[in-house]
C-alpha cells in the first residue's frame, strides 16, 4: 500500500464520514433528551434497512480511516515503524469492521 | 537591565556551546541602536570568547548562512533586530538550527537537508542543449505561476528546523526539498516531471504533510511550502490514474 | 514545554485533530461492544443504558461528541487548504471549528440537563 493510496482511503473516508457524522451527531443531540433507553434506539434502528445501510457504511468507513490515523501517530511518536506497523493497522481495521458488523446486526436485526 | 536607544545598558544573551553534550553560557553584550542578533553573536566572538563557532555570509538576508534558533524561533540572525526579540528585560537565548546534526555551538551540518533535496529529485533534468533555442515558456501559464511561488528558496533550513514532522519522523524529506519539487513538477522544460513526482510522493514525502503550517510561518522569503505540498498530494492522487504530470 | 515556535493557530489545530482523533479511536470499539449487548437481549442494552445514567459517563459522553466535532472540523480544515484554492491560512476555519465545538457541546449538555 503506497502512501499515495493509503492518503486517497484516508481522505475519501474522511468525505464519506463527514456527513454521517453530523447525521450522527444531530441524533445524539436529538435522542439524548430525557435520558436513553434501549427501547428508543432499537425502536428507531430494527427492522430499518436505511438505518442499516446508514451505518454498515458508517462502520466500514470508520474502520479503514481509524488505522490509517492511528498508523500516522504511533509513525511520528514511536519508534515503530514498517511492515509489521502497516500489518498491524490492517488487522485492527478488521477488529473494528468486524466488531462494528456485530454492532450494526444488533440493533437492526430482529431479536 | 533594560536597553536604552542611546546604546546604554546590557543584553544578557544566553548561547549554546558544545554539541549534543554542553550547557549554556551567558554573555553580556552591549546593546546599540539597530543592533541584529548577528551583530551580538558577532560581538561575543570577538569580544568574549574566540571560540565561538558560528556561521554567516552576506550579512544582509540573501544568503541565509546566519539561521540559528533565537528564542525558541528558527530566523535569519542578520535579519533579526534585537529590539523585535530580546523584550523588556533584554534576554536572548541563542541555539543551533533544530532537527540537523550539531557540529560545535551554533553550527549545523547541512548534510541531511541536501540529501533529502536529491532524494525529492529536486534537480532539473534538462530537455535541450545551449545549441538549441530557448524554451518558450509563458510567465502567465499556471503552471509556471505555480513554480515561480516557490522558486526564490535559497536553501537556508529555517523550514526544516521549524518542522514537527521533521523532527518526528527521520525519513520525511522536509518542506524545503518538497517545495523544490513542487517548482519542478510544475516546469515544463524538466524532462523528468515524473520522476519528480514520483520521488516526491515516495515515502517519507508529501503525504507525511500535516499542514501544521510552520514552514509558511517562518520562511524568512515568505514562501509557501505547505501550499506546494498540498498541490503535490493533488498530483499523486491524479499520478495514480496516470494523469499527475502531462 | 510549548516553545514559542509553537505558538500558533494551525499547530493547535493539529493538536486537537490528532489528540480527538486517538481519543476516538480508542472509543470505537467499546461503543461498538456497549451496542453489541443489544444481541443478547434488548434488556441487556437497557442494564448498560441505566448503569451508564451517571454524571461521570455523562461528561465522558460529552467530552465525546465534543471531540467528534472538533476532529470533523479539524479534518475538513486540512482538506480545504489540500484542496480549495489557497487563501492566506484560512486561520478563520480554526476559530469556526472550535466555536462549533462549543456549540455542540453545550447543546448536548442542555439536553441531558
């Protein structure tokens, strides 16, 4: 992976997540009044494919953009650095993807 | 003690001596009218401690040889009056470039900052010999507006020893040696434009870029480095469909 | 420690661009494991929900969506000066950023009240 490639996922997820952050954001601020129950952010998000898709891509983009950040900082503030850097970053993308997915299926699909 | 316009009253200058390894010492020098930190480095050689090794040219800010770090800044020391920097109480601490190796009290090895500039391939290849007509080129054309932003560098280092991620990160090849490519990625006579660019997006170049900005904040030409950094990740964005350079 | 060669706006920028952004990622997955409860039951959920109604999640939730909007803001800053045409230092971008910062911030902490 180039750097040249690794700056392109770095700043198209950063465009993707632009936006559903402020959606994401306007949520909070919006279902935060009176306190949070279960009940309230599963009644809005099971059964719901746009919430699905919402934030299956929410996920996916987090999980590519996270690593690529976290492998800038611990780069220029550590001494690791290379392959093993690079595999690691790739794995913990997998960890978010993966517990994201699991994350994602548990508020939409049905119980 | 406090400077007076008339030449009275001392400066208490604090100046790096040794290497890595060293401490501090400080000088009093007589503060005058017009005075830059030159002239008090200047003075302390002459005056206090032979010894003192330290680098300048010209004197007069073109050929950037008097960078050193005055009060934490990174600046061209002919160019920097006293007044503007040394405060009410007439305080100076005065200390190598950061972020090159230390060759003895204010002098610096340049080495690793030339080295990054061929590194980025900041060398013209040229298409045509003295035999052949001169390269028409429009001043107008973006492009050659783009290079001519940025070609009034003179090598002095002040941008690469006010860089954090110079300081952080040993490959990355530092404002300097970029905004060079930048100007040759941008001239349509270099007959390796790709090359340029290529070496350029390597890595440990434009991408390792967090556009603090400390390099515009402090070129003492008024350069743009970051300017020309963010136009070489456009370029290696476009490199990667095979359109960076024409 | 903060030498004056450092004392301006676009390296407190990247500050709190990189700070926010490590916070953030360090959060991720455990927002992602607290949702993941809701796979047990949505009972469970509702036990984190409740066991998370106190004042120090609350000014962790805070500081979190706090952080979001200054890594949004932060990021969208250095995007424009990599890709907008460049105006001198776009040091306003900083200030907006960190008043709607503030903003959301505040907001959030009115709501939960």
């Amino acid at each position: 992976m180039t750097p040249a490639r690794l700056y392109l996922l770095q700043r198209a997820t950063a465009l993707i997540l632009a936006p559903l952050v402020l959606v994401h954001l306007g949520l909070i601020l919006v279902a935060v009044e009176g306190g949070l129950t279960a009940a309230e952010i599963l009644g809005r998000t099971r059964g719901s494919v746009g919430w699905g898709a919402f934030y299956g891509l929410f996920v996916v983009a987090a999980a590519i953009h996270a690593p690529i950040g976290l492998r800038n900082v611990i780069h220029e503030h550590t001494a690791w650095r290379g392959r093993s850097l690079g595999v690691a970053m790739a794995m913990l993308g997998l960890l978010l993807a993966g517990l994201g997915a699991r994350a994602v299926i548990a508020v939409v699909a049905a119980p | 003690m406090t400077a007076s316009p008339d030449g009275q009253g001392c400066l208490s200058v604090e100046v790096w001596r040794g290497r890595d390894e060293g401490r501090f010492q400080t000088f009093a020098v007589p503060h005058r009218a017009n005075q830059t930190v030159l002239d008090v480095v200047t003075w302390i050689q002459r005056h206090a401690e032979p010894a003192l090794a330290y680098r300048f040219a010209c004197r007069v800010g073109v050929c950037g040889s008097c960078a050193m770090t005055v009060n934490g800044r990174p600046r061209w020391t002919c160019r920097t009056h006293v007044s503007k920097v040394a405060g009410a109480n007439g305080r100076l601490r005065i200390e190598p470039l950061r972020n090159l190796p230390r060759i003895k009290d204010l002098a610096v090895d340049l080495t690793p900052f030339f080295e990054k500039w061929q590194r980025a391939q900041g060398r013209f290849t040229p298409t045509r010999s003295r035999a052949e007509p001169l390269a028409p080129v429009s001043p107008e054309s973006p492009a050659r507006k783009a290079a001519d932003a940025g070609i009034e560098c003179i090598n002095c280092a002040v941008c690469y020893a006010a860089c954090d991620v110079v300081g952080w990160d040993p490959d990355y090849l530092g404002p300097a040696a970029l905004n060079r490519a930048w100007t040759l990625v941008n001239d349509e006579r270099d007959g390796d434009r790709r090359g340029v660019l290529r070496a350029a997006s390597a890595g440990g170049g434009c991408h390792s870029c967090h556009t603090h900005g400390s390099c515009v904040e402090h070129c003492p030409v008024g350069l743009n480095p970051t300017a020309g950094i963010a136009g070489l990740k456009r370029r290696s964005l476009l490199d990667l469909v095979g359109r960076g350079v024409p | 420690m903060i030498r004056p060669q450092h004392n301006y706006p676009g390296f407190w920028a990247f500050v709190a661009h990189r700070v926010s952004g490590v916070a953030l990622a360090l959060f991720l997955p455990l927002h992602f494991l607290a949702l993941g409860l809701a796979l047990e039951s949505d009972a469970a959920l509702d036990r984190f929900l409740a066991v998370a109604d106190n004042p120090v999640f609350r000014v962790a939730e805070w500081g979190l969506v706090t952080l979001l909007t200054i890594h949004l803001g932060a990021g969208l800053r250095v995007m424009a000066l990599e890709f907008l045409p460049w105006r001198d230092g776009r040091k306003g971008l900083i200030g907006l950023g960190a008043i709607a910062a503030v903003v959301v911030g505040t907001i959030f902490l009115l709501r939960i009240g």
